[in-house]
C-alpha cells in the first residue's frame, strides 16, 4: 500500500507561536512558528524540566487528537469508496450477490484553540524567545538545553 500525506495545520498564537508539550513532564509551553519549522533544531529542551527529545516527540495532546482523526477520516472515507465500488461493480451481477453494512460516519476534526496565557522570554544563549508559565524563575533553554533566568520580554 502506497504512504498517503494528510495535511494538517497547526495554530500559531497571534504573536507567531506555536504551543507543544513536554513528553516527560506535560508541562506547555511555545516558541514561534519559524523556529518550531526550522530543520537545523533537531532536537528540544523542555523549558520546565530541561529533558531532551526529538521535536515531533513535543507535539501537545490537542494536535495529536486533531491528527488521529483526519486519519481515521481518511480510512473511513477510503473504506467507504472501497465499498461503494464493490457495489456498483456487482450491482447487475446475477451470479454475485453483496451485501455490505452501513457506511462509516466521519469525525469532526478537533478544533485547536490557541490561548496566550503565558509569559514570554528571552533566552539569551540562543537569542530566542519562548513563551512558558515558570514556577521559580529557572528556565532550560529550548534549543540549546542551557539553563538560564531568561528576561521577560516586552
């Protein structure tokens, strides 16, 4: 079977940023939509506990269910096609007789809301900004994994 690319988009804040989510410690936090494209970042610090892993690793829960379901469309639909063939090629087939179930019922894709409820910082060692809700006033950088006491920036 041939691989098939379903598009999916994900929201940026009104400030250009981008939400994700540690694997390791849940915690959220952003950077911007650039920096979240660029290929040279390979890699990603969570800002909260400083643990590394590969950026697709930080995609949020939200993103990842928005992603599930135009995936389970995508089957449906295909599935459905599949079987809406199979009727009309038998459909006058005196020898052939089909019977198939009810056609599968489509997801609505989960809606991504993007709030703007954290600060954002600037980290010195990368000269980025990241948005995070700090709980003292240490933060790992995103890229470099450097620990810092980024300045709020605005």
């Amino acid at each position: 079977m041939s691989e098939q690319k379903i598009p999916l988009s994900i929201p940026l804040d009104d400030e250009g940023f981008v939400t994700l989510q540690c694997p390791f410690c849940n915690c959220h936090f952003k950077i911007t939509g650039t920096d979240a494209m660029d290929e040279s970042v390979y890699e990603l610090f969570c800002p909260q506990c400083g643990l590394v892993a590969e950026p697709n690793d930080f995609l949020s829960d939200e993103v990842i269910e928005r992603a599930m379901r135009l995936a389970e469309n995508y089957v449906f639909e295909s599935l459905n096609d599949f079987q809406n063939n199979v009727n009309k090629s038998f459909k006058n087939n005196k020898f052939v007789k089909v019977k198939t179930g009810p056609e599968f019922k489509m997801n609505s894709p989960k809606i991504i809301v993007e709030s703007d409820n954290m600060e954002t910082y600037s980290v010195p060692c990368c000269e980025r900004l990241v948005k995070t809700s700090l709980i003292d006033d240490t933060l790992y950088c995103p890229f470099c994994g450097g620990e810092t006491h980024g300045t709020i920036d605005g």
